[in-house]
C-alpha cells in the first residue's frame, strides 16, 4: 500500500495533468485534451485510485475519438474529475 505522502503526490501530478486537460479543451484543442485524459486514466489505474480512474473515464467517452465531435456534459465531467482530484 502506498503511504499517503506518494498518494498526495500522485494526486497533485494528476491534478496537473487534468489542469492542462482543461488548458486544452478551453483552446479547443481536444485532441490535446484526448491524450491528457487517457494518461490520467493510465496512472490512476496503476495507482489504485478507481474513483480518479471512473472520472476520467468519463471524460475519454464524452471526448469520442480524434476527428469527432465531442459530447455535450465533457465540461461537467471536467469538474467532477477536478472534485475526485481534491483530497
């Protein structure tokens, strides 16, 4: 089990990573934004951290593939992942 100094670091490096998600999709840049969200899925999922990894997830479904357009509520589930991300 990790101690919670690692858990707080890997959750300020996922916050980082979902701070410049949000960077991105704002410049309308979303398949920048696609490849932040599928790295914080990947490195939740190794750390264990399901609630994290669910929210993300959510977010990758309602971004869609690259050359798609996304699905209404990406913004919401943005803020709902910046919630999980709050310790």
């Amino acid at each position: 089990m990790e101690s919670r100094t690692e858990q707080l670091l890997m959750l300020a490096e996922l916050s980082m990573d979902a701070k410049a998600m949000n960077d991105a999709a704002l410049a309308d840049d979303l398949d920048e934004a696609r490849f932040r969200v599928r790295l914080i899925v990947a490195r939740a999922q190794e750390g264990g951290l399901e609630l994290v990894a669910e929210a993300a997830e959510d977010i990758a479904v309602l971004l869609r593939d690259s050359g798609m357009e996304p699905l209404p509520g990406y913004g919401h589930a943005m803020l709902r992942l910046a919630k999980v991300l709050t310790p």
